[in-house]
C-alpha cells in the first residue's frame, strides 16, 4: 500500500517538469479570454483558469498548478503591514522574517489567504465560497525522501529519516487553518489552526496522550526506532484570539502549539534542510497550554505561557504544570534578532520528557541574500532512574540511584540565496550528551551539513543534501558499531 504511494508520487514529480514546460500554452487555451475591446468598450479582466467555474475542480486544481509554475508578478502590490520590513527574501528562504514561535505571523506581518492549489480549486463551490468569506482555507503537502547512508541499521541520531537506504514517505500534512488579521487594531480577531501528519515522522512529532500509543507501546527490537513503521499525529490544535488594545496587539493562543524558540521545531516546508541538527533531534518538539505573545513595539516582543510540560498532554498521568517565557528583539536596522527562551522550567522530577531548557537564538542578516541562524542550549532532567552515582562505567543508565544529567549544544545555519528559485545552507553543529540521556550514548558528537533547496514552482521544492557527523568518546553511530556516518538525502515537497 505505502509502496504505491510513494510510486504515484514520483510519478507525479516526474510529470512535474513537463507540466511546468507547458504551462504558458496550457494557460492561453484553458483561461477565459477577452474578446478584443471595441472603441468605447470597457476592457474587461481576464479570468484565470483556476476561477473559471465553468470548469470542473480537477481542471481548476490542474489550472492553480500551472498558472503557480509561472514567475510571480514583480508589479503585484504589497499588502500592508504594520511591522518592520521583512529581512530575507521568501522564496528562496523557507521565511521571510525572523523567527518567532507561538504565532502563525509576528504581530503586524500580513498572510496570504489561498496561495495553494486545493483552495483556489474550490472557490467556485458553496463551501469555497463560505470558507473565503471567513477566511478559513485548507492546504497540505506530501513529502517522501531517499537517503543512502555508511550506516545500514539506523541513522540514528540523524532525524527525520533514521532508516538508511531507503525510499521513505515522511509526511502527509493536511492543515485547516484561520489566520488571525494583526495588521488592522481596530478589532478583536481570532484563528485557529488543525494539522495532521500521517507518515514515518510521527516518530518524532508524538505527544503523550495525544495517539501516543502507535509509537509508546509497539517495542521494535529489530527497527531503526520503536513503535509502529507509519503513524497519525494530530500535529497542532490550537485556538488564538487576537486583541489589539493590549500594548501594540496581544495573541492568546489555546491549545497545542510548536516548541517556540527552535530554529528546526517547525513544519517541512519551512525549515532550511531536509535532515535535522542532533540538537532538534533529542529537544522537545510541542506544548500544549497557554502562550501569550505581546507586541511592545516593532523592535520587542514578548511571551509567558504555561503548559503540561514537554510533549505531554495536559490529561495525561505525567503532566506537570511548566512555564514558558521568552523575549525576542529585533535591532532597528533589522540585521539582528536576539531570542532568549526559558522554554520550559518547572520544580518536578523527570517525568517522560519534563526537561528544564534554557535557550538562545541569534539571527544575522550580512546583506540580502546572506544571513545565519545560530541556536545554543542547555537542558537537564532532575532525580533521572538510572544516572545517580555509583553506576557501571561506560553503561548508560546503570546507577542503582536517581540523578541529573545533562546535554548542551550550540547549532549554525549559514544561508545563501543564490537566485530567486535556489538557496545554499550549511549547517554545523557541536553537542555533548553528558551522560547519554538523550541520545543513548554519554559522548560529544559534530555533525556537517550542506544542502540545496530548488523551488521547481510555488508548490514544489527538491532538496538534496549531503551530511557527515561524528562521535568522540564511544561509538554512537549504526547502533554503537560506529563512531562517524556518512548520509546523501533527498526529499521533495509537494504543496496542495
């Protein structure tokens, strides 16, 4: 079943290049056009094919794609926004502003409604038409990945594709989504966002108490990692209410939301790379609970929140009451971005993945088409089963008595935009696993990355990417065989 999908995906990329060839002719015989105007004649506008209701949805979702494999309209007017300029260009980046988690957009910064393919190809049924008028739209994305790896049992802790040499289907997103309107301040405004993922990254995204139990109770001795193969994860449900009376404009948001100070801790389509720093890998991915982001001015934003502890749901027996609370600052040149995070601080015991987690990222612009991204951090659990004193050398979580134990590490994303369709990134990392709680071995670990992001069209990237890393006290690779991995990937991102 999954092998067929994986076959109709690459079917459809391979069709990809000759759909985009056409598409200028395509366009002209499938869009309504204009008769010539006659003297005195209003001209009229016009239609695209993808809003042709005298067409089917298949042949308006056909249309989207086509018309979207065109070059954007450099004279298209700029929607107004309410906050600084955004400093890198989107595409080629995966965003155009500065990080900050908790919210769909910085407060200020404009969203486009009904950029994908699905949506355009329902605005010409009743329910299209009821959710523009709402704003409320779906889109997705698929996304399969092919890596080829030194390592032949796991690529471990390289994620998302921890099986090597292999064909995977990482993701199935499907998102139903609201943004909330911060540009205007004249009213209270509200959003909401639904995603869920189906595909082998689930491994990753899992909260407990949320589905759980595909990847919690379903041990796989003989498996790169435990847990059924292909799993569901209701991703994100939150709630956000926008009220634009509260400083420069507050966002509530309720629900189940994105680790907020994470470089890597966001969706496929935005990140820079197709694998993940060994930093992501082992740090929490979701929260679930309260988050409060303030604009202050354009320059200072910021957040307290409160939640059920790291990737645990607040009805679940190891939910313990957590505080969130960061600050983001922006420098008036908008070349630097400074974001300090307690992303999670509490008073408990370690409980599933209740880890204490202090963090800084630093974002530098060089010009327009260069910038970095640099995230440190330090995490620790407290009274951990198994890391107390008194344990047998070498062995991993031997003590007979409960302790601390820690891990920092220190990440850098060195981005070039090389045109408006391609993007470089190199990405270098250290980390120390001080007593292998998190990864499985008590070493110090570099990994090496570099990888091309190629926007085939709006709705379809190609990502190749080459990576090395590297352990220094034991061996921690290919399930301990091993002190270094080498890995190829590519993957495909297919927006709909």
């Amino acid at each position: 079943m999954m092998s067929k999908k994986v076959l109709s995906f690459a079917l459809l990329l391979a069709l990809a290049p000759a759909g985009e060839a056409a598409a200028s002719a395509a366009s002209i015989a499938s869009s309504d056009v204009a008769p010539a105007a006659t003297l005195g004649d209003t001209p009229s506008t016009p239609v695209a094919a993808s809003d042709d209701c005298s067409q089917g949805f298949f042949s308006r979702l056909g249309a989207a794609y086509r018309e979207d494999a065109q070059p954007a309209d450099p004279n298209a007017p700029a929607p107004a926004r309410r906050a600084m300029d955004a400093p890198l260009d989107s595409p080629p980046f995966p965003s155009g502003e500065w990080q900050l988690g908790g919210v769909a957009a910085p407060i200020g910064v404009p969203t486009s409604y009904g950029q994908y393919p699905l949506q355009k190809a329902l605005s010409c049924t009743k329910l299209g038409n009821w959710m523009k008028r709402n704003r409320i739209e779906v889109n997705g994305w698929i996304n399969p990945s092919a890596n080829v790896s030194s390592s032949s049992f796991t690529n471990y802790p390289l994620s998302y594709a921890t099986r090597p040499n292999r064909v995977e289907f990482d993701q199935l997103v499907f998102n139903i989504t609201r943004v909330e309107d911060t540009v205007q301040t004249d009213h209270v405004d509200w959003g909401f966002n639904i995603s869920t993922l189906y595909g082998y990254d689930y491994h990753y995204t899992v909260t407990k108490g949320v589905f759980s139990n595909q990847l919690l109770n379903n041990p796989k001795s003989n498996s790169a990692l435990n847990g059924k193969i292909y799993g569901v994860d209701p991703m994100l449900f939150y709630y956000d209410l926008y009220i634009p009376s509260v400083a420069e404009g507050m966002v509530i948001r309720f629900g189940r939301y994105l680790s907020l100070p994470d470089i890597e801790a966001q969706f496929s389509p935005q990140n820079y790379l197709v694998t993940h720093s060994i930093l992501y890998t082992v740090d929490p991915y979701t929260q679930t609970g309260i988050m409060t982001t303030t604009r202050l001015s354009q320059q200072w934003t910021v957040q307290l929140g409160i939640n059920a502890s790291n990737d645990t749901a607040p009805w679940n027996h190891s939910a313990r009451p957590t505080l969130q609370g960061c600050v983001r600052w922006v420098s008036k040149d908008n070349n630097d971005m400074l974001y300090p995070c307690i992303n999670s601080w509490n008073t408990s015991d370690y409980n599933y993945n209740n880890v204490q987690m202090y963090v800084m990222t630093w974002g530098h612009r060089f010009s327009q088409s260069v910038h970095m991204q640099t995230e440190a951090y330090y995490m620790y659990g407290r009274n951990i089963p198994g890391f107390g004193p008194d344990g047998e050398p070498g062995v991993v979580a031997s003590s007979p008595y409960p302790g601390k134990a820690g891990e920092y590490g220190v990440v850098n994303y060195l981005n070039f935009e090389l045109n408006s369709n391609n993007m470089l990134s190199f990405r270098n990392e250290f980390y120390n696993d001080q007593k292998g709680q998190r990864t499985g071995f008590a070493t110090k670990y570099s990994s090496h990355t570099l990888g091309l992001t190629h926007w085939v069209s709006s709705d379809l990237e190609i990502r190749p990417e080459l990576r090395y890393e590297h352990s220094y006290d034991v061996n921690a690779y290919n399930g301990g065989k091993k002190n270094y991995q080498a890995v190829a990937i590519v993957d495909a991102i297919l927006h709909y």
